[in-house]
C-alpha cells in the first residue's frame, strides 16, 4: 500500500473535455476527500461526512439512471433543468460547496505551515459555508473545527504507508496535496461559473 493521497483518485486525474468534468472520475475523487475526514480523527466532522456523503450519493443515484444523459457533471445539471424536482442538481451544488470548504481549509494550511489545522478550517469555513448556514450548523461545524487535529498528527497521517511500510517525506506529501487542491480549486470555479451563467442554483 501507500500513503492515502496515492490510493484514492485525485481531482488532477479527473477529465475535462469540451462536454465537461467527468462525472464519475469526480464522484471518485470526491470519495477520496471524504476519506480525508477520516484520518482528522474526530466524531465531530460526522455531520460533514454525513452532508458530503449524501450529495455524492444523490448525483451518484441520477448518473446510474441514464449514464450517457450525465456523462459529465455539466450534461447532468442540464439535462436535469426541465424537471420539477432536481434533486441531483442541488445536492451537486452543495457537494461543491462542501468541497470548496476542504480545498480553501487545506490550500490555508499549505501555505500557513505554523498555523494549527483549527485556524485553518475555520478560515476555509468562514470563506465559504458559513453564509449559508443557520445558528445551529453553525455551532455544530464551529464545534468540528475545534476538534481538529494537531496538524503534525494529520501530516504524518497523510505520509504514512497503510501497511506499516516506510513514511514518503512531507516534501513529497505537501507536492501532491498541492497538485490534488490546485485540480479541485480548478473543477469548483469552472463548476459555480456554470450554476451561474446558466441559472442553475435558482430557488436553492
């Protein structure tokens, strides 16, 4: 085995074509952040996972219903727009959402490397899901990022072997990492143009 960024599919090797993202390659690859939650090591980011977990799922759930109408993520929200329910639609929104917090939370920590993770998702979350939140989600996902892990722990995590095998330098993990939330910065920005020049996020 090797270290966790190296066994999931990163946002850099999701294809992009003249029809849009890919959908399943980003459904993997939004599996694999998820996975991320796991080595933070706290109860507290379970209603993160629980949210993000239930997005994919519901964009996963239209993909498997007619797979050529929503090869790509663009392709889906379109062909979904004449529908009185869009279910997939809104639940890709808030996956975005939820991974636009993630990215900017770790690109934060990447480039603040004396910082603790805290004030790093706590920053990620001020700049993007706060404004959507209630009082009470605000408490809750207040209450997560206290819960964060040192960030030598969750480093050392991230360049550990699965199988007890030798750690890759940090050097090498702070090189992926940053290729992976460069990839998935890329794929949220070009994804919210598309929601709004198309009129996609209305009544969300």
């Amino acid at each position: 085995m090797a270290p966790y960024l190296e066994t999931v599919r990163s946002f850099a090797d999701v294809p992009i074509t003249d029809a849009g993202v890919d959908t399943t390659a980003f459904l993997e690859a939004s599996n694999g952040l998820v996975g991320l939650f796991d080595l933070l090591g706290s109860a507290a980011f379970t209603p993160v996972v629980s949210d993000l977990t239930g997005n994919i799922n519901k964009v996963r759930a239209r993909y498997d219903a007619d797979p050529t109408k929503s090869s790509t993520l663009e392709l889906l929200v379109e062909n979904e727009k004449g529908e009185k329910k869009r279910t997939a639609t809104e639940g890709l929104m808030w996956l975005l959402r939820g991974l636009d917090f993630t990215c900017k939370a770790l690109k934060h920590a990447q480039a603040n490397k004396g910082e603790e993770l805290s004030k790093a998702f706590t920053t990620g979350y001020d700049q993007t899901l706060k404004k959507f939140h209630s009082f009470l989600v605000k408490g809750i996902f207040s209450m997560a990022m206290k819960a964060c892990p040192y960030r030598a722990d969750f480093y050392a995590k991230l360049a550990a072997d699965k199988e007890g095998g030798p750690a890759v330098s940090q050097e090498k993990v702070s090189e992926e990492l940053d290729k992976w939330l460069a990839a998935l910065d890329s794929i949220v920005k070009r994804m919210e143009n598309f929601y709004e020049k198309g009129g996609h996020n209305k009544g969300f």
